[in-house]
C-alpha cells in the first residue's frame, strides 16, 4: 500500500542548537534505515520550506501510524497522509 505523506516540520525557536542538531541526526538515520528497508522509496524537500513530501510503501495503516509516530521529529511535525491508488491510466 502506498501513500504520499507532507511532513511540515516547525522546531520551537527556543530550542537548544545542540538538541535540534542531535534530534535531526537521529531522525536521518531512522528515516534512512527505513529507505534501505524499501518503506520509504521516495523523499523530496519542498523547495523553500522545512517540509518534505515523502512516499511510503508499507503494508497497512497501522504500520505507517507506527512509522510516523516514531519519527523522532514527529511532536515538532504536521502531517498529511494521501493513500494512493493505481492509476487505470499507469503503463507499469
Ligand atoms: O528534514 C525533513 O524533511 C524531516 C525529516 C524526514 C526525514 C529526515 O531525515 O528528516
């Protein structure tokens, strides 16, 4: 099951450099560890802004939630969640 996911990220100005650098590493290895697994084949910077547009391949609803929520910068995140379907159009 796919899903095309926008992650907006708003860390508090107050926050310790070192805190947000320390949360930052240790959501990029999360979120790589997850790519190399195949469940999350695509992640975009959205040009301008602290957001992403990612999309996860996984194998319920459930196991995305588990995924998102154990983002490390999940309390700092909005999240949209779009569940995608095959296009009757698509050639693959
Ligand atoms: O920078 C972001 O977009 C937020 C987050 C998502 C993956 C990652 O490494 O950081």
């Amino acid at each position: 099951m796919k899903y095309l996911v926008h992650m907006d990220i708003d860390l508090p100005t107050d926050m310790p450099a070192e805190e947000a650098a320390e949360i930052k590493a240790t959501e990029k290895a999360y979120s790589q560890q997850l790519q190399r697994a195949g469940k999350w084949p695509e992640i975009w910077r959205v040009v301008g802004e602290y957001a992403n547009y990612s999309v996860f391949d996984v194998d319920s609803h459930d196991e995305l939630h588990d995924i998102l929520q154990n983002l490390p910068l999940f309390p700092y995140m909005d999240i949209t969640v779009v569940p995608l379907a095959k296009h009757p159009s698509d050639v693959k």
